[in-house]
C-alpha cells in the first residue's frame, strides 16, 4: 500500500508538471544578464528573448546587473523563485572562472542554478589602441617587454580578463590590469586610451576595429576568424598553443521542475535555431551549440575544472 502510495504521489507530481510546462509561458519572462547593454550576452539575450516572444506571444525582458563579474546578476536569479519566469542568461565567468578568481562567491555556481542548455561559444579579439606602436602580437610582446609594468589592459569580464593574464604568461610580459564592470566599458576605455591592450569578445571589439578606433593583432582561436581574416592567430603570431575562449548557456533557478526545464530547453533549441540567432551568432565570431540540460551540466563540471588549471597556470591569485 505504501509503495501504491508513492507511486501515485509521483504520477500526480509528474501530471502537475506536465501540465504546468503546457500552460508556461502565461506571463513575461525576465532573463538576467550580468553585462551591460552592447556586449555578446546582451545581444544574444535580446535576440533570444525576441525568438521565444514570436512562438510563445509573451514578452521577454532583458535585465542588466553588470558588476562583480556576474555576481550580481547570479545572486538575483539565485534567489528567484524557480517558476521558468526569471532566468539566466550567463557565461563561463559566473558559472567556470569565479570560483577560482574569488575568495566568496554570493551564490554556488552548481547549488544554485538548473541547467537548461548551452546556447553558444566563441572566440576573441586581440586589440590595441592605434597609438600604440605595435602593429604585430610579437611587437606588441617586446614593446611590453622594453618597460614591464607600463603598459595596461582591460577587463570587464573573467573570459577577458583570463585570456589577457594567460597571454601575459605565456609571453613572459608583465601588464597593469584595469577592472571594469562590463567590457564594453572597458572597450571604450581602450578607444580613448586610458588602456593600451584588450583581450575580448568579437561583439564589443570588432566594431571598433572596423571603424579604425582600434587595431587587431590576433584572434584567440585555433585558426583564423572569416570575420577577419587578414588577422593571424595569437598562436601563429608568435605563441604556440595559445587559446582562449568563451561560451553563453541559459539557466534557472535551483528547484525548477524538471518538466518546465524541458519546455525551456525546447524554446532555447527552437529559437537558436533561427536565422537571426544563427546570423547573430556568425557576425559575432561565434557558433550555435545548443545542448540539453544534461549535457550542459557535464559541460559545466568539465568547464571549472579546465578554467581552475588555466588560472592556476596564468598564476592569478583569488581575490
């Protein structure tokens, strides 16, 4: 009887959430960001948000809480109520690279969040400001090299700021890092030359360089980027084996059934899944990898553990 008794609580646990994932969305969605407006996870959001508002007739809002290297953002939907209403769209900084750059975290990169799915991953720009006279990765090492310490380089986010302390380490130079709360903060920054180096997505630099307020003189990829192909790997300029990249995955709260879950992955799937997503994707360096919830949380184990050796071996100390 007791057994009879268990099993009907989850038969009517499970029908309650079908039909809760069958009714969802009724209401807005929020998805929480933690950068702010221009940058990869910005746009990538807002054209998302735009995807699940046509097949679903809901609005989607974007909220930005940049600061604390998404910490902010991640407290917030950690504290949500887990109802598929408040979400998370974030990267490898909150969820792989701040347990090893930060003493405390506001929220547990695991406890806290459900999966639901990857969405993309990408690659980076290396830039400088043009009154630098580097034109080339190795001139750039050996103006650095002249005078340690003088020159500097910006970071609004851990992907950033990772990529820029592993360059520093495999190239023997020494730079002054410059925290911001966005990267598209510190892109201007580097514009007007209050920074001299970036090492940073292609959505909040390539702009720039199109627009000849910034110089490329590499691309963190394994090969070269079609969205700018005159412009060598850092690896073949000059420093073999070097690689830096970044992903967006979306997120619930800790606790959402398993049925809304799948719902949202489907919509995440559905909406990544069109042209102006997979455009959006393209033009910013990137490529669409939607996983399930399942493989996004083996993913996200995997992540921490090759961003904490990545750390270890830049020699950044948590802070």
């Amino acid at each position: 009887m007791k057994i009879t008794s268990l099993a009907a609580a989850a038969l009517l646990s499970l029908l309650a959430g079908s039909a809760l994932a069958q009714a969802y969305p009724n209401r807005p969605i929020t998805l929480i960001i933690g950068s702010s407006p221009g940058s990869t996870t910005d746009g990538l959001a807002r054209a998302l948000g735009a995807e699940i508002t046509k097949e679903t007739g809901q609005p989607v809002l974007v909220d930005n809480r940049a600061g604390a290297f998404g910490g902010i953002a991640a407290q917030a939907v950690a504290r949500a109520k887990p109802d598929g209403y408040t979400l998370f769209i974030t990267t490898n900084t909150t969820q792989a690279a701040n347990p090893h750059l930060l003493k405390q975290l506001p929220y547990d990169p695991i406890k806290d969040f459900a999966p639901v799915g990857r969405l993309v991953q990408g690659y980076m720009l290396m830039v400088v400001n043009p009154a630098l006279k580097a034109q080339t990765v190795g001139e750039f090492v050996a103006l650095a090299k002249k005078d340690p310490g003088k020159l500097s380089y910006g970071s609004g986010s851990s992907s950033a700021r990772v990529a820029s302390e592993l360059f520093q380490h495999m190239s023997g130079t020494k730079l002054n890092y410059v925290p911001y709360k966005s990267n598209p903060s510190a892109v201007m920054d580097l514009v007007s030359g209050q920074t001299d180096l970036m090492i940073v997505d292609l959505t909040t630099s390539l702009p720039q360089v199109k627009a000849g307020k910034l110089r490329a003189l590499g691309v963190s990829s394994p090969k070269r980027s079609p969205l700018v192909p005159n412009v060598p790997t850092i690896a073949e300029a000059g420093l073999p084996g070097y690689e830096a990249n970044h992903w967006n995955a979306l997120y619930a709260p800790a606790g959402t059934p398993p049925a809304l879950i799948a719902r949202l992955n489907e919509l995440a799937r559905h909406g990544m899944a069109a042209d102006p997503l997979r455009n959006f994707a393209e033009q910013n360096g990137m490529e669409v990898a939607v996983t399930s919830a399942e493989e996004l949380g083996r993913f996200q184990l995997a992540e921490l553990e090759r961003w904490g050796k990545i750390i270890k071996q830049a020699g950044i100390e948590p802070e």
